[in-house]
C-alpha cells in the first residue's frame, strides 16, 4: 500500500512531499502517483510468479488503467510488458520504450494488442510493429490472413481470446468472462477456430487469452478460469497446435474503503499458478508460458487525486455538501459504477472527524457525487481534500466535461516530485475547435 505519512505541520505526504505544498506549486485538482508504490507492486507480482509458478512467466501491464510516458517507462524498467487496446495505447507505449533506447524487437515482445473491434489500420500498426495480436472474434481472424497476404507478412503471432463463461461478483459493467459478453470466440466454436488457425501459414497462433471481470476479490473464479484454460489447451493439442502461452488476463481487486478485503498480489499469483501447474500434470501437458495482464491492483493504490474545497451547503436534518473544483470529468468511477472512495484532508490530519458530509464535485448534473457520507474533520474553503487510490481508470477515463481542463498529474519519489502529465489550458480545450469562415459572416 500507498507510503503516506504525517508531517509535523499535521500535513499528509506522500512519496516525501507534502501535499498541499504540491498542490500550490501544480495547481488543483492534481493527480499525484507514488513512484514506489507502483514499483513494489510490480515487484510482487514478478517476484510471487517467480515463486510459485514452475515455468515461464511474464506479467503485462494493462494500460486501459492508466497509460502515459512516464508510467510505461516505469512499469518497463520493472520487467512487465504492456497489453494495449488502441492504436493510441500502443502508440503510447511505443514511444516510451523508444526514449529508453529499445528496438523494434524488444519493443514488439513487450506488447499484446487487445480490443474486440481492432480497425484495419490498428491491425496494420500491430503487423509493422510485430507485436501479438489478441484476435478477439472471425472477423478479426480472416481480416489478418488478408492482411498478412497483403503485406506480405508470415506468421503473425497471435493468442486468441475465449469466452470462459465463468461467472465473478462485480460490478455488471465489469464482468468480461460470462457467457453473454462482447469479447472472445464462444468456446464452443473451439473445435472451428482451431481447424481455421491451423490452415493459416499468416498465422502463428501462440496460445490463449481469457480475462473473467476486474476488481474481483474472490480466488475460486480464477482458480477455476485455470482449470478450464488448460483443459482448452488439450484441445488445441488434439488438433496439432501446441501452444505455448497462456493468458489468464487481469481482475485482481484492490482496497477503496476499509470493508473492501482483496486477496493479495503473492496470494492471487498463488491461487493462478498452483491451478495452472495442476490442471497441466492432470492433462499431462508441459507447463505453458502463464501471462497475466493487471491494471488496478498494479497502479490504482499508488494515485491520490488532491481537490481544494470550495463551497458548502447545509440542508437541516438532511444533508451537508461540501464542494470540490473537480468531480466526473478526473473520476468518472463514482458516478458510472457507484464506486466508493476514501478520503482525508490533508491539511488537517489529526483532527477528529467530527462531521458528516458529502463531497460533490462541479460538474452541471446532480449525480456529480464523489463521496457520500464521509467522515471529516471541520473544514474550511481552501483546505486540500485528498482522494486515496485512484491511479487506475481515473485519468485514463477522465473528459473534458463541462470543459474542465483535465487535472496534472505528478510523479513523487523521496521528497522530489516531477511532472509527467501537464494541466490542460484553455487553449488546448480549442486546439481541436475548427470555425468553417461562412459561420462568420
Ligand atoms: N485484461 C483485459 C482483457 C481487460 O479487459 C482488463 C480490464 C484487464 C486485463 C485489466 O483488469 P484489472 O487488472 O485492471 O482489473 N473502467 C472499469 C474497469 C474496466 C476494466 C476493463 N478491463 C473501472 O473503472 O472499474
């Protein structure tokens, strides 16, 4: 978890820097993101595969979560790889580990390109680049054979991704693996897709992709999505295709608010390896390369987003608001999943929490709620509202609703702290305005 601590001015620093101090020289709202947080959990989930899992193993980094420059550059340097879902993630990726002197190939290992509905000119980015392609339906797999006869280009490594059908308690909008989702071949069309990706010399299918949901605190699901995995790879052996890898996508939850109890990333990587291992030695099967694809739990507990109160409204025997000078456009999350947050304020660390309110944000739309009912000390206007563990799907979800500039953000380590995403201007809210001259006159 996040290193925050108390200064002696009763302030909350976090990476050594204090963080209203960050706040008068970034501005507000301001996304701050602990450099060793995100490291050590890295780390965890490199070092548990290494213990736990007898064969090969890769850890990439879902980039959905949060992509930039910076973020890739350290998620690299820790040993993960990166799975993207746009040309735009992978363009994003790209160009970091280029700045860090990496080659086309090096490059092309590193990344997985996912998405259920990949345009011919992301597949043909993916193709020069040389990257795996996570083919996610038939339409996508006869696109590439064509592509491929087109360019010329043999053996596009690809996995493919199936629909497990495995069942998780999340949040509807975030369950991926049940039977009725966009994403994957049905695997009933097992038996097909097979029989096709073996006739393809375009092809070299690598091996299988499965992602079940995301923040899940369960083990059993992906325990299960093991079992079933490996039994596809038999499959896949009885009609001649030895595959190599397996990947058991993403999905680790992490804590928001005190009663959230996720496993932990030694305890989830167990869980995958040990079913993976024994499914294998059932099925007698080598032990494939096990690839897993976190977000959340790799990024999310490492962001605070800091907000600088503003107004108050009190409704007798009802309710208090108190307002911040962000909302839904820096956090979607609340609004579109009735995610819970917690929060302190930063400025007044040891003070009891002696009231009750609710935190809005700005936005015109009354849902604009960050936090119901959260406990506070008495604040003033101008105080720092810290929100904790919002590194994952906070910016990389953020708009510009409203035509609020999107927030800075900066990375601090040991009492440094750097920018690595710039604030928006005005100016750049028009960059993309064009005003055709017959409106004019
Ligand atoms: N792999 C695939 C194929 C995925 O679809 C996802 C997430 C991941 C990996 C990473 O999952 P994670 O480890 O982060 O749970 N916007 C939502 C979350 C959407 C997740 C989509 N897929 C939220 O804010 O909760």
């Amino acid at each position: 978890p996040l290193t925050a601590t108390v200064n002696k001015q009763d302030r909350l620093e976090i990476g050594g820097c204090d963080l209203q101090t960050l706040v008068k020289q970034f501005g507000s709202p301001l996304y701050v993101l602990d450099e060793a947080t995100l490291r050590t959990a890295c780390r965890q989930y490199r070092e548990a595969f290494n213990t736990y899992y007898q064969g090969t193993s890769q850890v990439i980094y879902a980039s959905k979560a949060w992509s930039c420059l910076a973020i890739v550059s350290i998620v690299a340097s820790e040993g993960l790889g990166f799975d993207v879902v746009s040309g735009g993630e992978l363009h994003t990726t790209i160009k970091a580990l280029e700045a860090m002197g990496w080659s086309t190939e090096q490059i092309a290992q590193q990344i997985y390109f996912h998405g259920n509905n990949k345009s011919h000119q992301e597949l043909i980015f993916a193709i020069e680049i040389g990257c795996t392609i996570i083919v996610d339906n038939w339409l996508e797999l006869e696109t590439l054979v064509k592509l491929g006869n087109q360019t010329g280009t043999l053996s596009i490594p690809i996995l493919l991704r199936l629909t497990p059908g495995i069942e998780c308690h999340t949040h509807e909008y975030i369950r991926t693996g049940h039977l009725d989702s966009k994403f994957g071949f049905d695997p009933n069309q097992l038996d097909a897709v097979f029989t096709y990706v073996s006739q393809q010399p375009t092809l070299d299918c690598r091996g299988l992709h499965a992602h079940i949901g995301s923040q899940i605190f369960e083990r059993q699901p992906h325990q299960d999505l093991g079992l079933v995995m490996v039994e596809w790879l038999k499959k896949a052996q009885n009609h001649g295709l030895v595959l190599q890898e397996l990947n058991i996508g993403g999905g680790l939850g992490i804590r928001y608010v005190e009663s959230d109890d996720p496993p932990s990333i030694e305890q989830w990587v167990k869980t995958v390896s040990e079913s993976v291992m024994k499914a294998c030695e059932i099925h007698q099967l080598p032990l494939p390369k096990l690839i897993a694809e976190p977000g959340r739990s790799l990024v999310g507990p490492a962001c605070v987003t800091a907000y600088t109160i503003g107004s108050r409204k009190e409704i007798p025997q009802l309710r208090t608001y108190i307002a911040v000078d962000g909302g839904m456009s820096d956090n979607p999350r609340p609004i579109t999943y009735q995610s819970r947050y917690r929060t302190v304020v930063a400025n007044r660390m040891s003070e009891p929490c002696t009231e009750t309110v609710t935190i809005a944000g700005k936005h015109c739309e009354s849902g604009d709620i960050l936090i119901k009912d959260a406990q506070l000390p008495q604040t003033q206007p101008g105080d720092i509202l810290v929100v904790m563990a919002t590194g994952a799907y906070n910016h990389s979800m953020a708009s510009n609703y409203n035509r609020l500039p999107r927030p800075a953000a900066v990375l601090v380590q040991e009492g440094e702290a750097n920018l690595i995403v710039q604030r928006e201007t005005y100016e750049d809210l028009l960059r993309q305005d064009r005003l055709p001259q017959r409106l004019l006159s």
